[in-house]
C-alpha cells in the first residue's frame, strides 16, 4: 500500500502532462494532416510561416503545391501548410 502511495504524484503528473499538452498537440495534427490532404485549388491557406496565399495548382507526384501571393507564384511542400485562412481570421479575433 505505501508503494502506491509513493508512485500517486508520479502517475498524476503524467496524467496532467498528456492531458494538457500532449493530447492538444496531437489533435492538432491530425487536423493539419487532414486539411492538407484535403486541399484544392483556390483555397486560401497560411503557411507555418506566416505567409498567406492561395492554392494555385497541386502536383501529387511530389507532393507540393503552387501558392499565388501578391508578389507572385512560389512553390511549396505540402507539409508547410500551417491552415485556412478563414479559421487564422477567426481564431485571431476571439482572443
């Protein structure tokens, strides 16, 4: 019974760490994983970072995509793809 007692603060901890940051995170990322794969030309994305654009063209074979910005066209991988815009904007103004 003391044996237990004296590994209750440890499994707490670990209980309050995943549930706080890891679990989010992962969540996160599989919202990002599936929004990529998701994509189409015309969406307006942000990358990770920070530039806002709009899906020009995607090329699957390797696995990029063409982002038209204001100053032009740049060519990306799709896992610099960071989310929509739309939810950027909206996540920006509740805070």
């Amino acid at each position: 019974m003391e044996q237990i007692s004296s590994f209750l603060p440890f499994i707490a901890m670990f209980a309050v760490v995943y549930f706080f940051m890891i679990a989010p995170q992962m969540k996160r990322a599989k919202q990002e994983k599936k929004f990529a794969s998701e994509l189409k030309p015309g969406d307006k994305i942000v990358t990770k970072s920070g530039m806002y654009g709009k899906v020009f063209s995607i090329n699957e074979k390797d696995n990029s995509l063409v982002i038209e910005t204001m100053s032009g066209k740049i060519k990306f991988d799709r896992g610099a793809i960071s989310m929509e815009s739309s939810k950027k904007l909206n996540t920006s103004s509740e805070v």
